[in-house]
C-alpha cells in the first residue's frame, strides 16, 4: 500500500524503514534513535507505526520542553467598564 506526505501535499511517496529523527525545539537538538515509520524523503516527516517509537519521540520533546526555562511576561491588564464602575463606587 502506497502511502503519500499529507505536509508536502504533492503526491510524494513514504517509505517505510526504521530511521533517526532529529528533534530541534529552541535552539536544542536531540536525536531519537531507530525510530519505525512511514518517512518522507523531502521534509522528513514521520507516521509512526507503533506506539512505543511515539511514545518515545513525544517523552523526548517534552524532556526538551521542560528543561527549557520559562520566559515571564507581562500581561496587560484588561479592565472591564463594569469594574471601572465598581471602583468609582468604593472610592
């Protein structure tokens, strides 16, 4: 059965073989070894055929995530005119 990339959309052929995918999330690589599935040639997606290569593939995204620190920002505070109101009233 012939399978085709659903992100490149130009009719380009899977092949299915056990492959080393890269990882990059914000400047940090990781490399997931062996992994078996569906594999594009041109963009280097993946459909996996097993649960446990995906399950490591996600387990090493959200390691990657995790170890990344937070960035605070500021929200801006959105005041409502019933809440405006309100105010006016307690002053």
């Amino acid at each position: 059965m012939k399978r085709y990339c659903l992100q490149c959309d130009d009719s380009t052929e899977l092949v299915h073989e056990k492959r080393d995918i890269t990882i990059s999330y914000n400047g940090k690589f990781e490399i997931v070894s062996n992994i078996d599935g569906w594999h594009c040639p041109i963009c280097g997606e993946c459909e996996f055929t097993n649960e446990a290569d995906s399950r490591r593939h996600m387990d090493t995204l959200n390691s990657m995530i995790e170890s990344t620190p937070r960035i605070r920002t500021k929200r801006k505070q959105i005041i409502t005119l019933k809440e405006i109101k309100q105010q006016a009233k307690k002053n």
